[in-house]
C-alpha cells in the first residue's frame, strides 16, 4: 500500500509540474481555433490562414475540431479554457447552439472572436466574415442573368441554424424576390457533399423539371452536380458558394455555372490581425466583413 501510494504522489507531482510548463514560460501568447469541421476544404483553408498570420506575428496556435457536432463544440470550449490561451476564434457548428460555447469563454474571462459564423448569444467582441447576405443577392442576379427572370428554381440549404444558412438564403430570397422563379424544392444538406448528392438525386426523381439549383455552399454544390450528370441533366445551372478549388475547377470547366468566392485564407488572416490589435490594447469593430466576388467560366 505504501508503495503504491508513493507511485500516485509521485504521478500528482508530475502531472502539477507539466501543467505549469505552458508556453506562457516563453512568452508567447496563444490564440484558441475552434472550427466546426476539418472535412471541408473552406475550413481547412481558414485555418491555413490562421496559422499563417499567427505564425508572422508571433502566435502560436491550438486548434480544436468540432467534428460538425454543437455537443463537441461545447466540450472542445470548455478543453480551450484550461489550455493558456489568451483569446479564442470561435467557428460555430449552429449560431444558436454556439450561445453555450461563448458563455464558457465569458465566464472564464476569455475573448471571443466569432468567425465565417456568428453566434446567436454570449458576448462576442467582434464577427469576421464574408457578407453573406450580399453573396446571396450575387447569386440570385447571375441567375436572373443568365435565365431572364424565369425558370424552375432548387435551393440546397446549410446546417439550419447557422447564420451562414440564415444570410445566404435570406440573400438568396432578396435577390429573386422581383422574378418569376419558381422555386420547386428547398432542403438541407448540411453543407455536406455526400448529402448534397443524395438530396438533389431524390428532388430530380420527385420535380424533374429543374432549371437552376443555388447550393448554400461548394459541397453541396459539386453533390448536386454529380446528381444532375449522372440523369443527364447537364444544361442545369448549378451556382455553389465559397470558391473551393473543386468548384472553381468545375465551374472552369463548365460542370458548375459559378461560385460566390469567400477568400477563407484572408478571413483567416483577418481574424488573427484583429485578435492580434485586440492583445494589443486597440478597439476592433464589432463586425468586420471581407469582399467577395463571383467565379464564372
């Protein structure tokens, strides 16, 4: 017995020790990523820009990933808090489920920096991200463009919940609002391109008659038009939202129509000079946008 309780003390001592060896001893200030997923190439993109920035400006960065789950995100916040980081750059999974996840911050004294999606509650110090409701009105006007106003309209939605489904649908619906399109489907796919595929694979067999499809992001986007080649529906006009190298290959070579481009590296850069001014003493805005544009052929 007193051998094995000299084995605990001695695993308590070390365990004390390590906690204290944080890179605080060097001087160096840490910046918490907490990104809702890595299998996304925009995400995976955001976080190469973080990094990046960090990296010139002397951070060092702890990445955490919410693997798509709010529950995952919630634990991942609560992880971040014990880890020395001086501030946090919070990418929620759902904009109302992130409420939890910012009030662990707030109460452990912790800045929050929302980015690409807000959160829907907690006290948040700034939001960066691309105007998704501008990019959403973009792509409405390409349609009426390119169809005259008229035609058979799909809608592949987002996580529900996300402000990123919320602003680019809301976009969306501002933009065709004086047309005369008829949208025929609007469902989730969760951002996803396996579930893009399958859901516009059951809308082609249900309406059929489909003209243009707007997908709320890129994987959706490059799913749907999988769907549609595989029923020989190549003339439909497929419009995705990020800009991915994927979809920008696709659109280059005529399988999509277009792609609203976000620039996930600049709005990485962006975040971390804001924490950055924000470590500093500076005041930042409370939203702080980043320009988008349109990718055709």
């Amino acid at each position: 017995m007193r051998k094995f309780l000299s084995i605990i003390m001695t695993i308590i001592l070390s365990s004390t020790l390590l906690v204290g060896c944080t890179s605080k001893d060097d001087g160096i200030q840490k910046i918490g990523f907490i990104v809702s997923t890595l299998n996304n190439p925009f995400f995976v993109d955001l976080k190469i820009g973080i990094e990046k920035k960090a990296k010139e400006l002397g951070y060092e960065v702890v990445v955490l990933d919410s693997q798509n789950d709010p529950a995952k995100e919630v634990s991942n916040m609560e992880d971040i808090t014990v880890k020395d980081v001086d501030i946090v750059l919070l990418n929620p999974v759902d904009s109302d489920s992130a409420i939890a996840s910012v009030m662990i911050a707030n109460n452990s004294d912790l800045p929050v920096i929302t980015v690409d999606r807000a959160a829907n509650g907690g006290e948040v110090v700034s939001h960066i991200a691309s105007d998704n409701i501008a990019g959403g009105e973009m792509a409405a006007s390409y349609l009426i463009e390119q169809l005259g106003g008229k035609g058979n309209i799909v809608e592949l939605e987002g996580i529900a919940g996300s402000s990123a489904t919320r602003d680019r649908g809301q976009g969306f619906k501002n933009g065709i609002k004086n047309s005369e399109f008829n949208s025929v489907a609007k469902q989730s796919a969760d951002f996803d391109r396996t579930k893009g595929l399958s859901v516009m694979e059951n809308i082609i067999q249900s309406k059929g008659d489909i003209d243009a499809v707007f997908a709320q992001n890129d994987e959706m986007a490059l799913g749907a038009q999988k769907a549609l080649e595989d029923a020989k529906m190549n003339d439909v006009l497929v419009v995705g939202f990020d800009a991915t190298d994927d979809a920008v290959d696709a659109v280059k070579a005529g399988e999509m129509a277009a792609t609203v481009a976000q620039q996930p590296m600049l709005i990485g850069e962006v975040a971390v000079n804001a924490a950055h001014k924000l470590l500093s003493g500076q005041k930042i805005e409370s939203f702080i946008p980043v320009d988008l544009k349109l990718i055709t052929k």
